[in-house]
C-alpha cells in the first residue's frame, strides 16, 4: 500500500524502533512528523535526518511524555500515530514512579488524549512489549504456547520489584481503558527482545546486552535467548496502520536460541570469545522455552521473521564498525 499524500506522526523518533518505523513509512511515500525531546541535539536526530526522503517529508517537532499537550503540535493533520516514546531499562538510580511508571503510564494517555482532539487521526498503533504479556519470572514450560490472551499481572510485577515490566504493563492497561472510553482504533504491538541492524548512535537496552556477550559477559544471566530482528518489529507496526482488518494486540517474537548458538555465531566474528559459564547462577525461572503463537501477526502479512542468526550477523558487524562496541 502507497502511503503517498498521507501523514504520520512517529513519537519518540530517534530510538532504535521508532527510527526503523520512519524509514519504512518514508520507503512507503508518507510524510512524517517526528516527535524527539530536543529537535536541536544533532547526535540524536542525524540519523534521521540522514534517510532518504527527508528533505520534503521529514519534519521534527519538540515533545514530552510529561508535559500536556506538547504533542499537539506534531499529531495535527496525521492520519496515524506511532506512540513509541517511552523509557526502556531494567535498572532505576531511585525512584521507578518518577524514572519509568509516570513516563510511560502518563506519556501515553498524554498522546492518546491528544488524538482524540485531531479528527483526522483514524488509527493509533502503541509500542508495548513481551514484559506486559507475561512477567519474566512466570513459570512456562517448552510445551506452553504464548499468545494475546496472556497479560502481565501488575502485582506480580510490582512484588519482583520488575518496574521496566510494571512500566509497560501498566502503560498498556491504561491504553486500552482509554481507547474503549473513547472509542479509539487502537492497536498494540508486542515484541520481544529487539535486535539487528542499528540506525541511531547510542546503544539502547537490547542492542547493549548483546554488546555485552560480544565482551565475554552474560548480563540478562540465563542459557536461552529469545530475539525478533527490528526490521520485523517496524514493518508490524506499518502493516497494523496499512491492514484495514488489524485489530487488538499483536506479539511478535523470535524462537528459542540456545547461549551455545549465539556463542557459535559471535565466534565468527571473534574467534577467542568466551562467554561467562554462571549455568549455577541461572535464574532458571526466566526460562523462554515456551512456544509464541505467532499466527495473528501473520494476519498483516508478516509470514516468515528474518532469522536470529541474520539479525546477530547483521549487529555484530555493525559494532565493529563503529565505535559503539569497546571490547
């Protein structure tokens, strides 16, 4: 589908998926309209301001999560918006409420409450995660399937004291109270642990932990992985605004890998790497051997996912071409 003659607005511009999803609509002729925190930091906004097709339908607009209202401005005249902007990390210097919860919670009803104000927003699409799907430490076996059905248990989350997860659960909750309050098409996409090729000039939280077991080191502590490309995650969130049909949450997840195949792939590229054995310190209870059902996703026409090992190949050769990754 041509996007030609339609706007977007793309929330949160500059991170690692937001990037991919306004080089995909600029790909597919629309116009966007980019929300970043400071539209003057050029080491946040030359990576967009790099695509092509920016010089006519690239426009960047000063926002913020906690400020009522700033979003305004760029969701005036959209047809769509991308609600991406929110805090990702698993660790907070004080407090979660004011460093994670507030931002993402508030954020979001901040931008939702703004589209209900533009008649000419027909869809919004929201960046979720996994983590609102099921907790980390939710016991699944290999032979338990995963799909939409599942929700992350806030209390759950809170007693874990797991406030990235509680963040997004609670971000998404309040999404879907809002849109059935409003009557808003509202749709959610899921993913799960983001890797591949990278656009902007900063590690975010997914692309570190992989920095990390290019340096010996095993930070996320257990002996399976589960990754989906983020080339996959951008063109979920278009096909959701493109599919007329798209409705409700949609997760999209790698399968399995094994710490070993990861190892094998990474030795390709640093042939003495060794990564830390803690197998006695893993958190077993964080285990993803479950199954993902991952047939809605298919619904928008996303039938085979770029496989774990060409999303690996892909980043580490972006690391060592960069100065992101330090050994």
């Amino acid at each position: 589908m041509d996007g030609g003659g339609k706007v977007a607005c793309v929330t949160g511009a500059s991170g690692y998926i937001a990037s991919w999803i306004v080089k995909l609509l600029l790909l597919r002729g629309y116009t966007v309209k980019a929300t970043v925190r400071d539209p003057n930091d050029r080491k946040k906004t030359e990576h967009l301001l790099a695509l092509d097709g920016t010089k006519d339908r690239l426009k960047l607009f000063k926002a913020d999560l906690l400020e009522e209202g700033s979003f305004q401005q760029a969701i005036d005249g959209c047809d769509s918006v991308f609600h991406t902007a929110s805090p990702v990390t698993l660790t907070v210097s004080s407090d979660p409420q004011i460093e994670l919860i507030d931002p993402a919670v508030k954020g979001t009803i901040n931008v939702l409450r703004t589209c209900t104000k533009v008649s000419s927003v027909k869809r919004v699409i929201l960046t979720s995660s996994m983590a609102a799907v099921l907790a980390p430490e939710t016991k699944l076996g290999p032979n338990d399937v995963v799909d939409e059905t599942f929700f992350t248990d806030p209390c759950f989350a809170e007693e874990k004291k797991q406030w990235y997860v509680l963040s997004k659960t609670l971000a998404e909750d309040a999404a879907w109270r809002f849109a059935k309050a409003n009557e808003m098409d509202l749709i959610v996409i899921n993913p799960g642990l983001v890797i591949g090729p990278v656009l902007h000039s900063s590690l975010n939280f997914s692309v570190a932990v992989i920095a990390e077991l290019m340096k010996g080191k095993n930070p996320l502590n257990t002996s399976h992985h589960r990754f989906v490309d983020v080339r996959d995650v951008a063109l979920a969130h278009v096909k959701a605004l493109e599919t007329p049909s798209a409705n409700g949450r949609y997760i999209i997840d790698g399968p399995v890998v094994a710490m070993n195949d990861i190892q094998n792939v990474l030795r390709e590229f640093l042939p003495d790497l060794c990564i830390a054995d803690r197998n006695e310190d893993i958190k077993e209870l964080n285990s993803v051997t479950y199954k993902t059902c991952l047939e809605k996703v298919k619904n928008l026409g996303i039938n085979e996912l770029i496989p774990t090992e060409t999303s690996l190949r892909d980043l580490f050769t972006y690391f060592l071409i960069t100065d992101l990754y330090v050994s």
